[in-house]
C-alpha cells in the first residue's frame, strides 16, 4: 500500500509540474486580460464598483513575493531572527548581550564537559545519550546560565534513567499490529487527499495518457484567451 501511495504521489507531483509547465503561462495571460478588460470597464464607466473589480483584477496579476523575498537575511536556523521578531512586534531593535561567564560558569563547564564527553562512551546508545546532554551543555554556558549548568550537573550524577523493562513477545506483537493498524488508517487519509486534490482528479481522469489531457486543456486555454483578446479589442475600439 506504501509503495502504491508513493508511486500515485510522484505520479501527481510530475503532472502538477507540468501542467504548471505548459499551461502556467496561459493561465497568467487569462488573468492579465480580465485585468485589462476589467480596467478598460472602469475606464469608460468610472464607476465605483467598476473601479474596485478592477484594482481587485489587477492585483491578481501581481506576483506575490515568496518567503525568502519577505524575509531575507531575517531567519536563522531557530525562525525569525531578533531583529526581526521585533520589527514585527514594534519593539527597538537589541544588539545581542555579549556574555561573560564567570569564573564558576567556566568550572562547572569545564568538569560536565569532561565527565559527559561522547568520546567516553564505547555503546552507540550512551555515546547519544552524552551528544544530547553536551549539546544543552554547551547551550547553558553560551548564555552563561549558571543555575542551569547547576541543574545540569545534578541531572548527571544522578546517572542515565533505568531502562523501561521489556515487553513480552506477545506484547510486542499487539503493539506492532495497532502500529500497523494505525500507519494503514493514515495511510488511506492521505490516499484521498492526493486523490481528492485538483491535480490528482485531473489526473485520474486520464490516468493512461496524461499528456493528451493537457493537451485538451490547452486548447481549451487557448479558446479562453482568444476569447478575451476579442472582447478587450472591443472595448478599446468603442
């Protein structure tokens, strides 16, 4: 079933390319004309209403900025970076606080960082265990948050948490089956939503020749625009 959903996924995403490929432009020239058929409306009427169809029309056509573009050089790898997040709240713009760990920061660092170290370990799974905790290690003495290192070290002399006793086979297998039961439910979700979406059910409509159905809809494309070019000729002329 995983394999089947995967394969209609790629299927639809290579159409959706396409069909973005070879009818986008078509598309972006039906919206420009109704534009300009709409501004030519309001031109002659210069009625209100006219009017707003019209800047409504046009605004349609205006490429919206992607994410980089809104947000260039303002996120980092957390999200929105501090400057940012207070331009967007009103509030002044902090240079970043240079932190200086005290001389207590240092030792308390310095021993944790010996004692947990990832090299120490000879298992994978402690050897993870120490990665994880040096890594919040590290982020308390960036802030020189003393109190959390304190913390820190407490939580590493306690030693690792005991190991959660193993389920029976039996056990294992019902969770196994509700796992599987659960993976198929999302599964099939997720089957209709691609089969359900825009692409996917113009997809389905010819599932065996795809090409020859963007070829209908071109054409159809192509009637609309010639369509529109006539009546914006006419409203010009008149």
């Amino acid at each position: 079933f995983e394999i089947a959903l995967e394969t209609f996924r790629v299927e639809v995403e290579n159409f959706s390319r396409l069909h973005h490929q070879r009818l986008g432009p078509m598309y972006a020239r039906l919206d420009e004309l109704d534009a300009m058929i709409a501004e030519a409306r309001a031109s002659r009427s210069g009625d209100p209403e006219d009017l707003r169809k019209a800047r409504e029309a046009r605004a349609m056509v205006q490429p919206m900025p992607g994410i980089e573009e809104l947000f260039h050089d303002w996120l980092d790898s957390d999200g929105l970076s501090a400057e940012a997040a207070a331009m967007l709240t009103d509030q002044p713009v902090q240079p970043p606080k240079r932190v200086r760990p005290t001389d207590e920061v240092r030792k308390l660092y310095r021993d944790l960082a010996r004692k947990a170290h990832p090299d120490l370990a000879q298992e994978e799974t402690e050897r993870a265990r120490r990665e994880e905790f040096i890594t919040r290690v590290n982020a308390a003495y960036g802030r020189g948050d003393e109190a959390l290192l304190r913390q820190l070290a407490e939580e590493w002399a306690a030693g690792p948490p005991p190991e959660e006793p193993r389920p029976s086979e039996n056990e294992e297998l019902y969770a196994r089956l509700e796992w599987l039961a659960e993976r198929k439910e999302m599964l099939t979700l997720l089957a209709q939503e691609l089969e359900q979406s825009a692409i996917g059910a113009m997809l389905q409509m010819a599932p065996d020749d795809p090409d020859r159905l963007l070829e209908e809809i071109a054409e159809q494309l192509l009637a609309e625009v010639s369509g529109r070019e006539s009546e914006l000729a006419r409203l010009v002329e008149s």
